[in-house]
C-alpha cells in the first residue's frame, strides 16, 4: 500500500536507482542509511503504487540502426489504436486527446499516410536519444517560482552532435534486451535460465549495454494514475535548455529528441495544468521555442 507520509524515503530510493540502476539493497542500506528490509518493502510499494518505474532502456540513434517518431490525426484514433498493436515495427504507440490524436514509434520508415483514416502528420522525424533529468524532490508551488526564473535567465542552449555507434548485437543480446528493456533491476536468473545464457555472456552485455542504450528513472511523488499525461511537441534549436526547465519539476519528464522537435511527455495534476501552458508560452516570448503543441495521452502500448 501507497504511503504519502513515506514519500521523503522513497524520493531517496529512487535517487539511488537513478544514479545506479544496479545498485544492491545493501549498497542502499549503505549509501542512506536506511534499512534493507525497509528499503526491500519500499520497492514493493514504491512498484505496486506505479510511483516508480523502471530503470528502463531507451535505444540510441545507430548508424545502421534507427527509430522514427510520427505525430498525426486519424479519423477514428481509437480504431487505429486497436489496429496498430499488432502492426509491424511498430515499437510504441499512443491514442491521445489535444492538436493530434496518435503517436507511432517504429524500427522501421514507414509511410502510414496510406492507412485508412488519415488525415495529417503534425511531426515526423527520426527519434534521437531519450532524456529523464535525475530525480528531484520538490513541491509544485517551488518547482513554478523556479521555473519562473529560470525562463527570465537562462542560457539557451541546443544538443550537441554525438558519434553513432554501430549496432552489432546478436539475437541472444536482442532477446537479453527485449528481457530487460523495462526494468534492468529484473531478476536475473530466471530469464538468464528461460534464455539459456550463462552469467559471463550476461555480465558482459550489462557492461556494453550502456553504449547502446540510456537507461531511465522515473519518480512520482504519488501513484502515476493520479496524474493527467500530457504531452507536448516543442520546436525549438535550444533542446537542452528546454529539458533544463523540465528537470525541474516533481514528477519525471521524458524528452525525446527529434532533430528540431522534442516530444516531451510530462504528468502532472489537472490544476497545474493552466501553469505549464503559461510556461510554455513564456518560453516563447522568450525566443527558447518556436512552436508548441499539446495534446493528453488517454492511453498507450509498448512492445
């Protein structure tokens, strides 16, 4: 069972996991001083409440390897929705409320303007890397005041270009990601055993993994369902700045990059929703965005 009066200890947890997703309860135990048969129930709420998700993998722009991001409008979202959970490449997909009313990530270029019901794409691009600012503890009403000046002030400043590794893996090393890619602190036996891996050949996709992948911490201070899901595509040439101002908040944002895009995926209560629209339009006042659109994601599916 969720314990609001808990929330100070499971923002420290999961502090901890964000810094080291592998961490060990007795690693914990040592780093916070809190007990592991504490730290051990904690988990069990902290996962049963949804309050905390993952660690999770995110795949990273690949030379030979990509993923590509749709925003668009169906004329019955809700039959696309079905449609799309068994349609091929297809990685994620959402059926959403606002400017646009479906979101795709697929493995693959695909044209789905063929698709019965189409009406229009708002953003298409090839999906860049994933980002989850760390952890922060603070309340709405403190997160706006800082929000606030750091719009006034901030530094604008863009992603920076990055080399594309190769990807070279095998299908054991895909079947070992399929396995882990939504909580990497997964017991590892049992899948080490159900996919025929020893422990060394384990060990050392763990160590590479991080070459491939960015692995994710997300904390809510209450149980996920609490909150409306909204998400935002931004047009801008300062994405970093932007994540800036997110990773201020209480509740963890993910921020996906698209070339000139970022989609941006943040929850929050519905009376703080006047304030991020406000936000938003300050942020374009001052030069950080170009454009913004917004819509709520009513519900998703991820391979």
């Amino acid at each position: 069972m969720f314990n609001q009066k808990y929330v100070k200890r499971y923002f420290t947890i999961a502090g901890e996991i964000c810094q080291d997703p592998y961490i060990t309860l007795k690693g914990m135990e040592s780093r916070t001083r809190i007990a592991r048969s504490t730290v051990s129930r904690n988990l069990i709420e902290m996962y049963g409440a949804r309050c905390l998700i993952g660690p999770w993998l995110s795949l990273n722009p690949h030379e030979n390897y990509s993923q590509y991001v749709y925003v668009m409008n169906f004329s019955d979202p809700q039959y696309m929705f079905e449609g799309l959970k068994e349609f091929p490449y297809v990685r994620y997909h959402a059926f959403t409320f606002g400017e646009w009313n479906t979101i795709v990530i697929t493995e693959r270029l695909l044209d789905l303007s063929v698709l019965k019901g189409f009406q229009s794409a708002i953003v298409r691009r090839e999906k860049g890397y994933t980002y989850t600012p760390p952890v922060t503890y603070t309340t709405w009403e403190e997160c706006w005041k800082r929000v606030d000046e750091m719009v006034e002030t901030m530094t604008l400043r863009g992603y920076t270009g990055r080399e594309r590794p190769v990807m070279c893996w095998d299908e054991t090393e895909w079947a070992l990601y399929d396995a882990f890619k939504r909580n990497v602190r997964a017991k590892v036996l049992p899948i080490r055993r159900k996919l025929d891996v020893r422990h060394e050949y384990y060990a050392r996709w763990r160590d590479d993994v991080v070459n491939h992948c960015r692995i994710h911490t997300e904390f809510y201070p209450r149980p996920v369902d609490r909150y409306t899901n909204h998400c935002l595509v931004v047009k801008t040439r300062y994405g970093k700045s932007v994540e800036e101002v997110f990773s201020l908040f209480p509740t963890t944002p993910v921020c996906v990059e698209m070339a000139d895009w970022i989609l941006i995926s943040v929850k929050m209560t519905s009376h703080d929703t006047g304030r991020l629209i406000k936000m938003m339009y300050d942020m374009k006042d001052r030069g950080v965005i170009e454009d913004v659109k917004h819509a709520v994601i009513f519900k998703d599916h991820r391979l």
